[in-house]
C-alpha cells in the first residue's frame, strides 16, 4: 500500500520506492530507503509530515504515494 493510507501514528516500513532514478535517489538522500522505518506524524489533505531516521520531513501527496509500506 501507498505511504499516504498509513494513519497519523502509524509505523510501516518501506518495501519498494517507484519513479524516476533522480526521484528515487532524493527520497534515498532523505533516509527512504528500503526497510527502513517510517512513523507517520500527521496528514492533512493527503500530504503528510513523517519521521524517518531521526528527522522528520513533510511530502506531498504524489511524492508520498511513490513510497509502498
């Protein structure tokens, strides 16, 4: 499923990120990487602010439904 069903409160874990090699590589430099831990923070219209690694980082709804948990 997408990151953007994920509830407010909510840990998932990464199992695939799809779009375009730049994109992907973004998402990887801001620690989405496959496996690792996500914490849904809170979502407001589809866009969420996430917890990953430490720091928590807002993401549009298109850029959030490119990550599957």
């Amino acid at each position: 499923m997408p990151l953007t069903m994920a509830k407010a409160g909510e840990t998932v874990v990464i199992r695939k990120i799809s779009g375009r090699d730049e994109v992907r590589r973004h998402l990887a430099e801001l620690g989405f990487v496959v496996d690792a831990g996500v914490t849904v923070v809170s979502e407001l219209g589809g866009n969420l602010i996430v917890q990953v690694r430490g720091s928590r980082i807002a993401l549009d709804k298109t850029m959030a439904n490119r990550i599957m948990v």
